[in-house]
C-alpha cells in the first residue's frame, strides 16, 4: 500500500442516513461546513449533498480539482457487516424486512465511496481525488476535540449507532484521538431514547429533542420499570439493554407488545392527545439516561486522567444530561459540538484527513475559546446581496447604520414585538445561534404561548431557550462556565425565581403557564431554562442588541428560538427568511441592515410564494 500522504485542503462529507452535511478544512482552519436541508428545504435530508458541496467549495474559492482529499465520514463495508448480523441472529423473522433493505446495501449503500466519487464526478467541478473513509465514531470523537478549546481532554461519543460502535471514550492529545473505551450494538443509549420517542407518537432522530422538553411536566415514575427490565447498568457506565424488549434489531418500528405491556398500552398515535402517562415516560427515560452519562463521564475522567470533557454523537444533543455533567463538577469545563450529530461527522472526518498536512496545529487556546468560529460557517449574505433581493420584488424596508438599528430592534423587543433576526453566516447544527433567529423578550409571560401557536406552529409544551450576556450570565443563570452553542441547561438563578401560583394537585401541562421567574419566557416548569452566553468576540451584533435591550428594560436576556416554523428547516437565504417573516406573526425582520415592519408589507397570499411550501411533519 502506498504511504498516506499528508492533506492540504479536504472535503468531508456524511451523507445516506440523516442531516447530510458538507464540511471544508484548509490550512486556516474550517473554512465552511453546512446541511444539506437548509438548501434543499428538505428536513433532515439524506441525500448526497451536492448543494452544501457547491456552497463549500464556492466559500473556499476552490474546485475539486484543487483538494488532496474528500473524507467520508463512516466506513460502509463494517456497517454493512453489522446489519449483515443483525439480520442473520434474528432470522427468519426479519426476513421480511431485509428483503427491503438488501437491494439498496447490495448496490449504492456498500459501495458509498465509489458512489461518492460518482456523484462528485458529476457536478462538472474538475477530478475527485481519493476519498478516504473513517470509522464513525472516530468521525465524532474529531470533531468533539479537535476544534475545541484544549490541548488534552477525556471525549465522550454517544449515539444510535455507527458501525457497531453505540457509546466511545476517546483520549485527545494534540492532534489525535485515542481510543479508550467502547460499547457495541445493539446496546445503545441513543436507540434507548430514540424508543420511548417513538412510542410517545414522536418521530425518531428529530422528536428526541419533544420528549427531552416534555420530560419536566411528568414523574420519573417509571424510571424502576426501565432500570429493572431494559437496561443493566454497572457502576462504570457500561450497560446492556434487554433487546426482548425492543424491535429496533426486527424491522422499521422501535417498540413492539412487550414494550406496551410493560408500560400499560399502545404507544401515543402521532398528533394524538399527551396523557400523564408521555409525560411520565419521558421524565422517567430523561432520569435513566442522565444517570448513564454521568457514570460514563465519571469513567472518562477516570480513565483518562483529564479535567476536561469533549463531547459529541446524538445523545450530546440531550442538553439537560450535559448539565447536569456540568453541575456535577466531575470536569473543570465540558465542551460540546455545537454539529453533535452526524452533519458533524463530515466536519471530523475532513480533520482527521487534514491532521498530517500543513498548518494543522492546533493554535486556538482557552482565550479564544476554539476553532468553530462561533459556528458561523455556513452562507452569509452581503448589503449588496440582500438589497437586491428586496428591490427586486419592490418590498419596503428602512436600511439604517448597525447601531442605530440595533437600538431599533430593542426598542421593539421592550415593546413586545418578535423580530426575526438574520445577520451574518448562518450556524452549522441544528441550533440557531443568533445568525438565523427569532427573539423575544424573556421578561413577557405570554411570550412563550405566542411564538409556539403563532409563530413555530408547533407543540404548546416546547420550551424556549434563552440568549445571555456572557458578562451577567450568573446574575440569571446557575452556570459558571460559557455555553455558547446553547448545549447546556442550566436553572434559573435563585434570585430570579418567582413563587408559581399552581395548584398543589396540578399535573401535566396544567403547570404550564404559571409566572416561575423574572424571565418566564425562558423558565421551564422545573426552573431549568437551556442557556446560550453571548460575547462580543463571537457575536458582536447580538451582543450590541442584548446591550441594547439591557440599557432600555435593565434585562440582558431575550428569547432565542430558530428562524422557522414546524417541520421546515432553519431559513438560509434572505426569500427564506422574508417567506417565513410573512406566513406568521413575527413582527419585524431585521435582514441585515435593512428593517421591514410587517404593517408595511404589501398583501401575502401562498400563492405568492417563490416555492412548494414544506408539509408539516
């Protein structure tokens, strides 16, 4: 085999399961990294990502005739073995199933890295130069450390599944990662989530983020249940699950009778009513999966020797679990990525194929908090671009100098107004970050029913996360460390807490709009709110706005939720925004420099659209 030669500029790609993404490093770092969806307006799109390719390559000025290599971010052939298992132990009863799943194994799914450079070959770009093939987890762990703040840390890898890999602990240094610890399918903490998702009448790998929400209105009753007949859990983290239980190993459903039997009926019909039971279930399955990570932490920290903490993979999603690893003081600082889940695969891989080439020290430090850039890595949209784009179609709109719109939009959030906010390069993950937003003020008590019913179209239940400054993050919040990508939840300080008038008998969402603090926007019903801190460095036109509203109302803190509704991905592009801006209730559009007060608009019909409206899921 010939020597492996060391990588200038690659691309990295996850593709073929969910969130397919794009991702390009050179020798200055990552220069672009986004999803699929936000161009194809295709929820959680699977497919090649040949949009977010194009947008990548276009960021880095280059070809693909230009790049020493493209990396992908699993390995096909060890995946195909296990499902190649999986159905072979549980024959013949999954017959029926593999029959359906074999013809796209056999053809496009075995042979991802041919069909990768077919496909790349097609897009007229110049040669595809060797694609080169990572584990999966080894994909996560990368992105985990590698662009984080330190120079060593313990990094925990938790999802679904890879190849067999479901949980992984990882030793960064440098600019490697080692493995330490592995857990292999089928048991796995994510399928675990992903089943009471599922039979709570959620969809799996996007309703996992509903029943983390819905998780604070109920008791972990069932929690014993779950302990004693679906998972063996030993002291170090490491687990088996009771697969009798499941139907993830048999076909496309996660939960079959025994299942119902054990927790007394049918799954929850999608869109159907929420009973006491969902939301015991969710806080019961909430309790287990945070006990599993903290032990899993525990062992990382043990058996790596670090004080600090990388994580990534589905799970490290569930920020309430994250929390409480932050709260329990097992690590100096806890760093997430911020694209947790596979889209962030396809930015590991391209920093595992550039970790031999030049200009790949790891020179960001503490003071620079990491190498993300905030997350904004994805497209950005000049005044020339979005002025443009308005007289095009003859819209009204003020354009005014940043600060003078900055204290524009504040005085319209004081006044109770929802402004969407799309300034600078959109985020990479599945968080909106203050480039793609839609803000609140947090101190408005019937701000969290308007946003949900009005604006998202979506559950009443969902909580709202809010948007700090970082210098008064702990006026408001028990946090004593950043979060900048809003991954970890944290309580509403003691002294923002205001005593809720709820009935001592009240259950369910019955709790939900009692006034529990200052910022009741942002306070769920057990005072935990998910926290993004803001700093001039990341983000200085949000942070100038979060001033802003501070010096007029005396709170640095607004309401941050993504700029979309239910069932459609985050907005990318200016029309994106402006379509959203006009199909709800959200007052104002701050697109930029430019100011449009929804009153000026001229009449919006559906017909007016310039696309096929996405369904709602």
């Amino acid at each position: 085999m010939a020597p492996r030669t060391p990588a200038t500029t690659v691309l990295g790609l996850s593709a073929y399961y969910h969130d397919s993404a794009a991702a390009l490093v050179g020798e200055n770092g990552i220069i672009a990294a986004a999803q699929e969806e936000r161009f194809s307006r295709r929820r959680h799109d699977p497919s090649f990502p040949e949009l977010a390719v194009r947008y990548c390559l276009d960021e880095g000025g280059a070809k693909l005739g230009d790049l020493d290599r493209i990396a992908y971010y699993e390995q096909p052939t060890r995946k195909f073995r296990r499902v190649l298992a999986t159905y072979l132990g549980t024959a013949p009863r999954t017959w029926s199933s593999f029959r359906e799943v074999a013809p796209a194994w056999l053809g496009r799914k075995l042979r991802t890295a041919s069909e990768v450079r077919d496909r790349l070959a097609e897009l007229g770009l110049g040669p595809v130069p060797d694609v080169e093939c990572f584990e999966h987890h080894e994909s996560h762990a990368a992105s985990a450390f590698l662009p984080s703040p330190y120079e060593s840390a313990a990094v925990l890898c938790v999802d679904g599944v890879g190849e067999w890999a479901t949980t992984s602990i990882w030793h960064g240094t440098g600019d490697r990662v080692t493995p330490v610890a592995e857990l292999s399918f089928p048991h796995s903490l994510g399928l675990l989530y992903s089943s009471f998702t599922y039979f709570c009448g959620f969809k799996v790998d996007s309703g996992e983020y509903k029943l983390m929400g819905l998780a604070p209105y109920g008791r972990p009753v069932y929690a014993p249940l779950i302990r004693e007949h679906l998972i063996d859990l030993k002291d170090d983290g490491s687990f088996r699950l009771d697969t009798r239980f499941f139907e993830f190993l048999h076909g496309h459903v996660m939960t079959g009778r025994r299942f119902e039997q054990l927790f007394g009926g049918p799954r929850r019909e999608p869109e159907g009513p929420l009973t006491e039971r969902e939301f015991d279930l969710a806080a019961s399955v909430q309790q287990v999966t945070e006990e599993v990570m903290l032990r899993l932490a525990r062992t990382a920290r043990r058996l790596t020797g670090e004080s600090r903490l990388c994580m990534a993979g589905g799970v490290a999603l569930n920020c309430v679990a994250n929390g409480k690893i932050v709260e329990s003081g097992l690590f100096e600082e806890v760093w997430v990525q911020p694209a947790a889940g596979d889209a962030g695969g396809a930015l590991g891989a391209a920093l595992l194929a550039r970790r031999d080439g030049p200009g790949t020290e790891r020179t960001h430090t503490r003071e620079s908090r990491d190498a993300m850039r905030g997350s904004r890595l994805g497209p950005g949209f000049d005044s020339d671009g979005i002025k443009a784009f308005l007289d095009a179609r003859s819209l009204p709109y003020t354009r005014l100098p940043t600060e003078e719109l900055s204290r524009r939009v504040a005085g319209e959030l004081a006044e109770g107004k929802v402004v969407g906010w799309f300034q600078g390069r959109m985020e990479f993950g599945p968080r909106a970050l203050g480039s793609r937003s839609i803000l609140g003020d947090a101190r408005n008590p019937t701000m969290q029913s308007v946003m949900n019913q009005k604006i998202k179209f979506r559950e009443s239940f969902r909580p709202f996360a809010p948007i700090v400054m970082a210098e008064h993050t702990e006026e408001y919040f028990d946090l004593r460390q950043p979060s900048p990508y809003m991954l970890v939840v944290a309580a509403v300080a003691e002294r923002q807490r205001i005593e809720a008038d709820v009935a001592a008998d009240a259950t369910g969402l019955d709790r939900l709009r009692a006034r529990r603090s200052t910022i009741p926007a942002v306070t769920h019903v057990d005072h935990s709110a998910r926290v993004q801190t803001v700093t001039a460095d990341h983000d200085p036109r949000l942070h100038r706005l979060l001033g802003d509203f501070n010096e007029l109302t005396g709170c640095p803190v607004l309401v941050n939720t993504s700029f979309n509704v239910r069932g459609e991905p985050i907005v990318a592009t200016p029309e994106d925004a402006y379509r959203c801006f006009m199909r709800t209730d959200i007052d104002t559009l701050a697109l930029g420099d430019f100011l449009l007060e929804k009153t000026a608009q001229p009449a919006w019909s559906e017909k007016d659209d310039w696309r096929d409206l996405i369904p709602l899921d």
